[in-house]
C-alpha cells in the first residue's frame, strides 16, 4: 500500500470519527437543552400556580371585606 493510500485511508477514518463524535456531543447537546426547556416549563407552572393563589386569596379577603361593609351598611340603613 503506498504512502499516499495509507494518507487517505488515515485521512477518512479520522473525519469518520470526528464527525460521529460531533453527531454524539451534538445529541448530548440537544437533548440537554430540551430537558432544561421541560425544568423551565415546570418551573414557570409552579410560579403562575403561586400566583394564582395568592390572587385567589387577595379575592377571598376583599369578598368577605366586601360582606362586611354591605351587612354595616344595611344596619345602620335599616
């Protein structure tokens, strides 16, 4: 085999690696980034769901402050 053959031959299997390396990192890659997007969809569910809450109870508070005035009101209308 010539020096030239062995060269190419050296040359293939080395771009042949490097290139199924890349297309493994590059995988690793993504489907790292995808499970960050699941972590930060969760994450951004959890903080709509707090603030849900904390609105549901701000409701709460003024319904029942809401009561109150229209019951004082009754009374010293009625």
């Amino acid at each position: 085999m010539s020096f030239t053959s062995r060269l190419v031959l050296f040359g293939s299997c080395a771009l042949t690696v490097g290139i199924i390396g890349y297309v493994h990192y590059k995988q690793h890659e993504d489907r790292e980034q995808l499970h960050l997007g699941v972590v930060r969809d969760i994450e951004r569910q959890e903080r709509r769901k707090a603030e849900n809450v904390y609105l549901l109870e701000q409701q709460r508070e003024l319904t029942k402050k809401l009561k109150r005035d229209e019951i004082l009101e009754q009374v010293n209308t009625g």
